[in-house]
C-alpha cells in the first residue's frame, strides 16, 4: 500500500480526504497532523467516521511518506513546507492558493503544476508537486475551457454562481452560522472573488495554447471580461452556477464541442436536460447543460465544493500522478432527492 500523510485533517477538505483515502484500494493512511488535535480520534472532530477509523491525530510527520496532503488555511501551506521538509520523492498536493498563480508556482526547488485534469491531465501525470484548484474555480472553467480552446471565448461573461456554507471553511462566522445562513440568501466579494485570478490565467493560457495551434505562433490574445457575482446559498455543500455570453454557433454545435472536448474526461459530463444541484453533491462528478436563447449561450454547471471542487479532485490527480486509474476510490454518485 501506498503511504500518504493529511497536513490539517480536522477541517471539511481534511475530513473528505480522510473518508476518501480510509476507503481507497491502493492507499493507506500514514498520519493526519493537527497541531490542535494531537492524541485525539479521528473521529473526535469527524463524528460519522465513528466505527470506520481508529487514527488519531498527531503532531509529528513521517517526511518520507509517498504522498503528502495538505490542507491548510491559505497562506499557510509555504511556512509548513519551509519548516518541514519531506523526501525528495514525496509528492505534494497543496489545497490552498498558495501555489495555483504561475508566479508563485515555484518554491524550495518545487514547481508545482495547476492540478485541473481535464485540462492539464498529461502534465499532471508527469509531475511530482500539484496545485489543487479553487471550488469556484473548477466550476467555472469545465463551464468555459471548450470555448476558451475553441477561441469561441470572445465576449464578456455573465456569472452567477450560488456555494454551500462549508466552502467558508469549519471555523463559524457571521454569515456561515445557522440563524443567519437558514432561509437567506446573499452575494459576496462582487466582481473581486479570488478564485478569478487563476480563473482569467488558465482561460488566458488556453486561449494562447489553442491561437498558437491555428496560427503556427503565440499571439496576444485577450480574455474577455468576466463578471462574477458569487452568492452565499442556505445550503451546506455544492456549488450551482450559470454563466451567460454571446455565441454565434447553434446549439447543436456548442453541444458538439462540449462533447468532444470532455470525451475523455471521466468526471465532467453533459446533460441535454436542466440539471439540479443535487445530482452531483457526494460525488466527484461536474455536470453541465447548455441553452442558447437568441444570441446568449447559457451554461449551467454544478458540483460539490467539497469533492470536486477539493478533496475530491485532490485524490483524482493522486491518482494521475501516482500512475492509478483517474477514477480509483471516487466512484461517489449525487442523488435526486
């Protein structure tokens, strides 16, 4: 069995990766650091894996284990790594911002590759050190990465996009306790989200990649506006989000190219029917469907925040890299009801 390490577990990610890796074949668990939480059980801060696990926390690291997880507060995941070191062949995959930007992708000799298998699988598979991208984030670029490649991406974007309260983090807060997230709804950080920045770099960067391929060079392309306003919703996990641009293609031909540019993407699918938020909470899964109404392409895309929006994502490119199958251990399915 393969030994992986969780830097931080007592969090939701944390929590999802411990159930995610307690029930992966090829993986065992070699410890979970808490710097709060050492000595007690796992199942102290995570109540349902009572009965499934008898790790506990700890304050010490096995720096030579194959994989290593860290689910940290962002800001923190480069301080950790400074302070303890792991194996030269140990494998990192950061759930924080730390390294998504391509300026701060290199640190103490690591350079850490965007971890979004449906777009950048082949280096994935060849890397050692994986930025996890942001929920949001996933979820709006499988929602525009065909056009961006398809250099379809021209006009400004409209968003909407509508996350649970877990993607606020465990800690409570105003806008995340119960009293004031039940029966309410509201937006935050308008236009200013911070999961736009790696949005704008990898959409700028397929947009290039895929100019470079028609025209034989690298010409300056420039990404269109997007214009996002996230919203809190008065559920705990999932994000659903709709985005809105001009397209002058038919519906059938969008639908073509979403197709073919997700056929072998085992997780992100499209639906020909509207899809609900429901269908891909508990799940690893990205469903998208897409309506035109007169000039304006709608897409709709949905996940789980928590899943493929982080931990699940995290263990998909665990997989990639360690040379799995991309779907070991996340064979989770959503619900209807």
């Amino acid at each position: 069995m393969i030994k992986v390490g969780i830097i931080g577990g007592s969090g939701y990610t944390g929590g999802e990766l411990i159930r995610l890796l307690i029930n992966h074949p090829a993986v065992a668990i070699d410890f979970v650091y808490s710097t709060t939480k050492a000595g007690q059980k796992i199942s102290q801060a995570h109540p349902d894996l009572l009965g499934c696990s008898e790790l506990e926390f700890t304050g010490h690291i096995n720096p030579a284990v194959r994989v290593v997880f860290l689910c940290l507060g962002h800001g923190h995941s480069k301080a950790f790594l400074s302070q303890h070191p792991f194996s030269k062949d140990t494998i990192t995959i950061d759930l924080s911002t730390d390294f998504r930007s391509l300026k701060n992708s290199e640190f103490l000799g690591k350079k850490f590759v965007y971890g979004l298998p449906e777009k950048n699988k082949s280096a994935i598979e060849n890397a050692q050190h994986i930025a996890n991208p942001g929920c949001f984030a996933t979820a709006l670029q499988l929602a525009l990465l065909p056009l961006a490649s398809a250099q379809k991406l021209i006009h400004p974007v409209h968003i909407n996009g509508t996350t649970g309260s877990t993607g606020a983090g465990v800690m409570p807060t105003e806008t995340t306790h119960y009293s004031w997230r039940d029966n309410n709804l509201s937006w935050y950080k308008a236009f200013d989200h911070q999961h736009l920045g790696e949005v704008s770099e990898q959409l700028k960067q397929a947009l290039h990649q895929s100019a470079a391929v028609v025209e034989s060079k690298k010409p300056e392309v420039e990404l269109p506006a997007l214009y996002f306003i996230p919203q809190r919703g008065n559920f705990t996990r999932g994000i659903f989000a709709t985005l809105y641009t001009q397209y002058q293609g038919s519906l059938e031909e969008a639908i073509s190219l979403y197709e073919e540019f997700y056929k072998d993407a085992p997780f992100t699918h499209i639906s020909k029917a509207p899809i609900t938020l429901k269908q891909v909470v508990n799940s690893n899964q990205c469903h998208l469907q897409l309506h035109k109404h007169e000039n304006q392409l709608l897409l709709t895309v949905a996940i789980d925040n928590l899943l493929k929006g982080a931990s699940g994502q995290a263990v998909q490119n665990m997989n990639l890299v360690l040379g799995l199958e991309e779907t070991l251990g996340l064979q989770l399915k959503g619900t209807a009801f």
